[in-house]
C-alpha cells in the first residue's frame, strides 16, 4: 500500500511541484492544505501517513500547525519545508518535532530520501 501524504504550502505551485514529485515515486497524496490550520483539520480527518509542511503561511504557521499536530498524535511524521535562509526556524521546528526538512526549491532526490528515512 502506498503512503498516504499530506502537503501543506501556502503556494499552489509548490504543493503542485512536491504532488508530481511524490506522484511519480509511488506515493498517494490523500490531501493538501494552504495554511496550518487547515493543516491541523486535514490531519484529523485524514490522519496520513506522513506530512509535508511549509514554515512560512498565513493564518498559522508550519510551526505552530506542527506543534497542534504533535498534540493531538505524538507519533505524526512532519518534514518541514523552507526557503533558503530559515535556519532559526528550522531548529524550532527540529525541536518542536519536525523528523526532516527540505528545502525550497524542492529536488526530487532529496525529498524522496528525507520520506524514506522519515517512514522508514
């Protein structure tokens, strides 16, 4: 069975580039959100196996949307997505649970091996 993958990014472009990437590797998209906090009601509902979400949105960021996530499974898997330059906040979400990031703009090789390694 293929795992199931929710994509968070604020851009419609990214979620569409992390999509293909993930599409054409064998894994299922069962979902995607614009801000944290559809990120947070989409994980309830849809409860993936694994999560790809941008730092920077509207309404909630990556951060604060990983840390609700985290309360309401500590088990979530979340790689967190950045631009170059956001090294303080990726810490911050290293310590608030993040497995992995990756960086903006995506390379397909990259992003497949931190989903590898986080699902393991």
């Amino acid at each position: 069975m293929a795992n199931r993958i929710l994509i968070v990014d604020d851009a419609a472009f990214m979620r569409m580039m992390i999509r293909d990437i993930l599409s054409k590797n064998g894994y299922e998209v069962v979902g995607e959100a614009q801000d944290g906090a559809q990120a947070v009601e989409k994980y309830k509902e849809l409860k993936p196996d694994l999560i790809t979400m941008d730092i920077t949105m509207p309404e909630m960021d990556g951060i604060t949307a990983l840390k609700e996530i985290k309360k309401i499974d500590g088990n979530a898997k979340v790689i967190m997505c950045s631009a170059m330059g956001q090294q303080a906040m990726v810490i911050d979400a290293i310590q608030a649970g993040a497995k992995d990031f990756i960086v903006k703009p995506f390379q397909a090789d990259r992003v497949i091996e931190a989903i590898k390694k986080t699902l393991g």
